[in-house]
C-alpha cells in the first residue's frame, strides 16, 4: 500500500481480521504498520475524528480533520518518534468550534449507533463509522459490512434535524 491513502477505520478493520485478506506479517513490522498503530493509539481520537495517512518511502504525510487541535500535533509528534520516519506533512484540519456542530455530532452519533442494527459497530474502542461535522455538514467515513448498512447509515444522519447535507464515504467491506 506504499503510496496509498490509508484510512485508520479500514487499517482497524484489517489489523482485526474483520475485512477479508486480513494477515498477519512476520518480522519486522513495515512502515505502515508502525504508522496505523501510532495514530489508533491516540487517547484523544474520537468517532468524530477521520484521520488518513500517505507512506512514501520515510516520508508520510498526515491528512483528515480532527475535533482537537491537539490531537493535529499528538498525531505528527507520535509518528515523528517512529524509527525510519524522516519527514512528516501534517495536512490534518482541525474543524471550527462550534456548539452546533458538538450538539449535531451527538444528534448523528445517538442515530447511527443508537439504531439496532447498526450498534454492531459500536463495538471496539474506533468505530468503524467516522462522523465529521463541519458547519452543519455531515460527512460519515469507514466501513461497513455491506450496501444495505451504509444507506441506513446515510439514511439516519439525514434524518438529524439541522444537518444541511450528508456525504457518504463508507466503503463496502467486500469491496475492499
């Protein structure tokens, strides 16, 4: 995956064994590796945080949008330690303060894991359904175990009065 996006819900799914072709390496561990379990280790990383990452030989490059911004620097300090990291581009967004935006993430959180059959992925300590919400827009991130899950999903946070729009970006835990 050298190169690629990696998103932390699809590496948690994979390190679990969750999404198909899941293994385990032996020896050292790669980068990537290294990079994944720095970023999920992070104490403050919420459901409503998408953090993503790039590894490009020693470089890796930081990107998503976070609630606090100290988790921005928590994230680049953690992965600067990593030994062979030489340079980190941290482009995470640290979204607006906003009371609206804290109540809505609640609003969104209570209809997505509060709804029976989406609670199993309420299970472990990173949600696999991520929710950003920035000025009243709502964007989910993750994975799901199938279609029918990610339109519930899409289908609930529309339903939050005072949520302007949705984007869906869950993937398909098949199609992966």
């Amino acid at each position: 995956m050298n190169g690629k996006i990696s998103r932390i819900a699809l590496v948690v799914l994979l390190a679990a064994g969750v999404v198909s072709g899941a293994r385990a390496d032996v020896g050292p561990q790669p980068l990537q590796q290294k990079v994944r379990h720095e970023l999920v280790m992070l104490p403050y990383l919420t459901v409503f945080d998408d953090l993503a990452y790039k590894v490009e030989g020693s470089s890796v490059v930081l990107m998503g949008e976070v609630t606090r911004p100290s988790l921005k620097s928590d994230a680049e300090n953690a992965v600067k330690r990593i030994p062979g990291v030489e340079q980190v581009d941290n482009r995470i967004e640290v979204l607006p303060v906003s009371p609206m935006d804290d109540h809505l993430r609640l609003q969104v959180f209570r209809a997505i894991y509060g709804y029976a059959p989406l609670q199993r992925y309420s299970l472990g300590v990173q949600k696999s359904i991520r929710i950003i919400v920035r000025n009243g827009h709502v964007t989910l991130d993750g994975v799901v175990d199938n279609v029918a899950d990610r339109n519930i999903a899409n289908i609930r946070a529309n339903g939050v009065p005072g949520v302007f729009s949705v984007t869906d970006n869950l993937s398909i835990a098949s199609a992966n």
